[in-house]
C-alpha cells in the first residue's frame, strides 16, 4: 500500500493533468501590439512638452502608453488616463511659465507675506507615473480582488465598527471630531482666505481636477491660488482643451462649482435619500481610498441605480477596495452596469460570483461588466469565464473595450452575449438591445 504522503502527490499531479487537457482544448492568445494613433485618435502625440510612442501595448488587458515628456519618461494605462495625464503636462507648463513671470512673482511674493501661505513650494521633480489599473484588473478575473464573502471582508471592519458601535460612544466620537477640527486650522484658514474657491477657478478654467492626485499639479494649482487670492494676480491664459469623458463630467462640474464640505454633504445627503445604512454612509464618506472627485462620481452611479435591489451590497463591494487601482477598477465596472441600466433594461439585483460582480436585469438577464482595454483569449479569461459558477441560460458579457475576434468566438461557443466598447452616452447599437 502506497504511503499517505506519496498517494496524495499523485492524486494531485492527476489532478493537474486532467486541468491542462481540459485547458489545452482551449486556444490562448498572447496580447497584440497596436499603433497609438489607431487606439487614440483624437489625442493630439507630439507637443513641445511630450510624445507619446507610436507603439501601444496591451498589458494585463490595458493600453499600456509610453510617453517621454520635459518632466521624465513612464507609462500610463488606458486611454483617459493617457488623455488626463497629457492634458495635465500642458496645463503644468504653462502654469511654469506664468510663474515666471514678473506680475505673477510679485503676486505670489505678496501672498507668502500671509503665515498661512509660507508652506506653499515650488514644484522642482517630475510628475509621478501613472499607471492606471495595473494589477488590478487579473486579480478580478482571477477572484482574488474581492474574494472574500460580504460581512466577513477585512475591508469592511471600518463599516462593521460604526454599525456596531453603541450610542454611548457619541461623546467620544464628539471630543474626536473637536480635536480633528483643531487640527484643521489651516484647512479653514485657506477656505475663509478664498484660496480653495481661487484654486476651483483656476481648475474650472484650465479644465483639470481640483482635487486630482498629481501632486505637481496640486503644487502649481496652489501658487497660482495663493497668488492670485492674497497678491491680487489675474493672470488669464488658455491651454489646449481636453476632451471631458462623459461619464466624468457631471461630477467635474460640481467640483469645480461647490466647496469640498458642501459635496461632502451633498454625497452623505444622496447616499440617505438611497436608502443606506449610516453605518455604511460614514464609511464611504470616510474612506481615504476615493478622491473627493471619485466619490462624486461613484454617487451619481449609485443615485442611477436605486431602483436595483441590494444598492447597499454595490456600495459595500467598492468599500472593498484598498488602492487606487482597485479603485480605478470599481469606478469603470459601475459606469459600465450605469451604461447598462441606461441604455437595455432596469437593473432588478446586483451581486457576486467568484468574486466579480454581476447584476440581473428585469428581463432575466444576467450582466457581468468586465472593465478592460482590449479582452483576450487567455487561461485567466476563460477559467473565469468559463466557469461553472457563471453558468446561467441567459448571461451577457459587456465590456468597457475591445474584445478580440477569438475571445469573441470562443465566448459566443459557450452561451456568452458579447458586446463591447460600452460608452455611457454613445448611441446604444441595435445589437445592444436586440433579442430583449
């Protein structure tokens, strides 16, 4: 009789054969190559301050840019970063280049003469790499992202402690909310100065966020609202318009125009006319992982989604994330259910399976948004797709990208409705809502 230990090792490697013939039937593809104008057609590649390679790769199933500008060489993923990341060049050039000048020195001279301005710098080091959804997007496939069942989620324990908590707890809570506010003399003294409204201005007319996490930009943003809030500057110059994607631009709109303790109120007053719990409210609203800018935006997806059962649960799965791809994953996965509920059928129910999101439509559909640049055939995508735990006789798949020819095929082989380059507020394709 065969050892414990021995036996077990062969039932494994058993088991691992009967996995790659059943693999092997499967066709895999390795990630293409594609010319930049082609991906990105209306983004202008050469400039005096950058170029962008003629050559774009297809990384972890995103656009993956090189780019060598005045400020350093990296990449960036996914054309709106590349949009947002080349805009955000021009706007940091020319905003170094009004700094040199005499009436903005002199400005800016005045306003360091205020001891709230003294900590404002001079952006000297180059702007950080932008990378994107690296990662982010293979962990989802490969159900390690979110894996972990709603109410046991160690992500969560910040949503489990307040709504755990009792309501003895709500002097402690006051004498920590005093301290905070102590703390944020600053924070009150630049709004009471008018340096955070200058600061919305000048991003309103130089089309950038306010609250973007370019730290160069927060720099340059900062001297030119000190300048022109304390030493009178009133400097007004142009630089090349980014386009605004859709689905970002409501939320745009209201960050330039509302201070940020009247969107924070705004988002805490949405998320109560929702329905949701405020335990959940506090923990969203806390959350450091979200601008103030994403959490906007993510509030009016939700807002578009009341209606579907389990809106709590949506909320819940984006408080999973833990870093700013996991982030950047859950912002486009909802715009794509958004798009969905918009465009084919009300959303009825949201949930999970193997640890992707999915929702059901009120025609019997299940819908599985899947946030990626360019879906090819590989192990990771067909395993998860594939798999029994998707299994149901009506499933779509929408995709934010392009899916390639053959995962198109092979995913329409197995009872998948595939529909691709999903954009909110593109006109809906007869195929979209053929057969509903």
């Amino acid at each position: 009789m065969l050892p414990t230990r021995i036996f077990a090792t062969l039932v494994c490697l058993l088991i691992l054969g009967v996995r790659s013939l059943v693999c092997a039937e499967e066709p895999a593809e390795g990630p293409p190559f594609l010319f930049t104008r082609d991906v990105a057609p209306s983004l202008k590649l050469r400039t005096e301050v950058y170029t962008v390679s003629p050559i774009v790769e297809v990384r972890e199933f995103s656009f993956t840019f090189r780019v060598n500008s005045i400020y350093g060489e990296y990449q960036v993923r996914g054309v709106q970063h590349l949009d947002s990341l080349l805009h955000e060049l021009e706007v940091i050039q020319k905003l170094a280049e009004v700094s040199q000048s005499e009436a903005f020195a002199s400005s800016l001279s005045n306003s360091l003469t205020s001891p709230v301005a003294t900590t404002v710098g001079v952006a000297k080091r180059p702007v950080a790499s932008v990378t994107g959804l690296p990662g982010g997007i293979v962990r989802y496939l490969g159900g390690k992202l979110y894996q972990v069942r709603r109410g046991s989620d160690k992500a969560l324990e910040t949503y489990r402690d307040y709504r755990n908590k009792d309501e003895s707890s709500t002097v402690e809570e006051a004498s920590k909310e005093k301290k905070k506010l102590a703390g944020s003399a600053g924070k009150l003294s630049r709004k009471h100065l008018g340096h955070d409204s200058a600061k919305r201005r000048w991003a309103r007319q130089l089309d950038v966020d306010p609250y973007s996490k370019n730290e160069v930009l927060q720099e340059s943003l900062g001297r030119i609202a000190w300048a022109s809030t304390l030493g009178g500057f009133a400097g007004d110059f142009a630089v090349p318009s980014s386009e605004v994607f859709s689905y970002a631009g409501k939320a745009r709109e209201l960050v330039w125009d509302r201070p940020a303790h009247q969107l924070e109120r705004e988002i805490v007053d949405t998320l109560k006319d929702i329905g949701l719990e405020k335990g959940l409210i506090k923990a969203f609203r806390d959350t450091p992982i979200f601008s103030l800018t994403e959490k906007m935006e993510l509030c009016l997806g939700f807002k578009s989604l009341r209606e579907s059962e389990d809106i709590d649960f949506l909320v819940d799965f984006a408080l999973r994330a833990e870093n700013d791809e996991d982030a950047e994953l859950m912002i486009r996965t909802l715009s794509v259910l958004v798009s969905y509920s918009e465009r084919v059928a009300r959303i009825a129910s949201i949930g999970e399976r193997r640890g992707m999101l999915y929702a059901c439509s009120d025609r019997g559909y299940d819908i599985y948004p899947l946030a990626v640049d360019y879906l090819h055939w590989t192990p990771l995508v067909y395993e998860a797709l594939l798999s029994d735990e998707l299994k149901a006789e009506k499933r779509e798949i929408w995709v934010s990208g392009q899916v390639s020819p053959i995962a198109k095929l092979q995913l329409r082989e197995h009872g998948w409705l595939v529909f691709e380059q999903v954009d909110r507020y593109a006109k809906p394709s007869k195929a979209a809502t053929a057969n509903r």
